[in-house]
C-alpha cells in the first residue's frame, strides 16, 4: 500500500511551465519506481514520465523534451517539470508506481493542469 498527494497543477498559458510534486509514502518496493499519469477527459490514462530505482527515466514521446521527471529519495518526493505546455497536456495528472504488482484500485486525488491557447 503507497500514500501519494499530487500538487502543483493550475492554469497556465501555452509555452509556460509548472512543476508538479508528489508525496510518496508506504511500500517502499512500489515507491521505488514511480511515475506521473494522466487522464484527460473522455480519454483513458496514461503514463507520461517515469523513474526507476537507479534514476532511469522514461518519457512518453509527446512529453520527450519538454517534460523532466525527478526525484528526491530523502524527502520522498517525486517532481515532473513541465515546459513548454501546450493545449493537448491539459489533464489531471497522478503520480503512482510504475510497477505493475503495485498498481491496484488506489489512486491519488490527482492536481489539475489547464493550458489554455
């Protein structure tokens, strides 16, 4: 079982930046491999960025570029910066484990990010 609070979301214009963080906390299996998802209305979600537990990330190729996923192993926070916004990122965006054994039922409340044209 993981613990997770996303924040940092809001509304911002087209080519701003926001930076998102999460607060991870319980199954430090599951919270060693995190990754930010999002869901857009009327679409299923989806993994946008992840990171391992020796720092590889992961990058969905609309985000590659733009997007950078970090993390602070001490604090146990997860960051997913964010540049370069365009209308299509508007979502409400998670953070949860990217590993498949630890993915259930259990979802954060999730942040909103809005990017207006």
């Amino acid at each position: 079982q993981v613990q997770l609070v996303e924040s940092g979301g809001g509304l911002v214009q087209a080519g701003g930046s926001l930076r998102l963080s999460c607060a991870t906390s319980g199954d430090t299996i599951c919270i060693s491999a995190m990754g930010w998802y999002r869901q857009a209305p009327g679409k299923e979600r989806e993994l946008v960025a992840g990171i391992t537990s020796t720092g590889s990330t992961y990058y969905e190729d609309s985000v590659k570029g733009r997007f950078t996923v970090s993390r602070d192993r001490a604090e146990n926070m997860v960051y997913l910066q964010m540049n370069s916004l365009k209308p299509e990122d508007t979502a409400v965006y998670y953070c949860n484990s990217i590993l498949p054994s630890c993915l259930g039922d259990y979802w954060g409340q999730g942040t909103q990010v809005t990017v207006s044209s």
